[in-house]
C-alpha cells in the first residue's frame, strides 16, 4: 500500500469569522446616525392656512397678475395695456391690494432685458411678494 493515500479527511473551519458581519453592522449604524437628524430638519418652510384665511377666490382677487406678450404690450389683470403704462396702472392696484402679491408670466419671445425691466417696476411701485410663473 506505499502507492495509495488513503484520505483522512480534511480539517474544517467551524468557527464562523463574524468580523465581516460586525463591521457591516457598524457602518449600518452609523448611517443611520448620520441620517436621521438629517430627516428631522427640514429645509423648507411651508405655511399652512389658517381656519379663518382667504379662500381660492378671494386670494385670487387680491393678486395682480402681469403677462408679458411682447417687447412693448403686456396684460395686467387680464386687461391689455401698453409697457409706457405700467408704473400708472400698477400704482392704483398695489394701493387697493392687501397682499400686493404679483405674479409675473412671459411669452417665449420676450426679451430678458424687458423681462427684468417689468420686474423691477413692479418692486420699485410697490410689490410684496413677487412670483414667476412658467408657460
């Protein structure tokens, strides 16, 4: 029997190597230490309404709403008036208005340069709040 091994057998890793798992659990735990304050803050302000505000209608009503058709003719209110006129027209509105809440929509052919020249208008008369709105 010189020629054959016989096989014993191979000696066996039992013992499971738990570092792996450790280490994954580790890092797990500090994600979420990480990240949870991280979803507690939030960056955005909302503000809610109150029981007793404005409705659709009423909010609506009390926002002036300019659109831009051209380099020289736009609409206030849905009322078309020329770029000269503006500031006058403007003026009555923004003293009537609570809010004085301005929206601001542009035609896709309007140059930046009127389109900021409106805007700064409507600051410089006497704008609250002044949003963009998108076509």
């Amino acid at each position: 029997m010189r020629g054959k091994r016989f096989f014993r057998g191979t000696t066996g890793i039992y013992d499971p190597n738990l570092t792996p798992l450790i280490d994954v659990c580790l890092v797990l735990v500090v994600i979420l230490l990480v990240a949870t304050p991280m979803t507690l803050q939030s960056g955005i302000a909302v503000a809610r309404a109150a029981k007793g505000g404005k409705s659709g209608v009423e909010a609506r009503a009390s926002r002036i709403e300019i659109t831009i058709q051209d380099d020289q003719n736009l609409t206030v209110n849905r009322t078309p008036v020329a770029r000269s006129e503006l500031r006058s027209v403007l003026r009555p509105l923004f003293a009537a208005s609570q809010t004085r809440d301005v929206i601001v929509s542009c035609a896709d052919g309007v140059s930046h340069g009127t389109f900021v020249s409106v805007l700064d208008e409507a600051k410089v008369d006497g704008a609250g709040r002044i949003a963009v709105m998108g076509r």
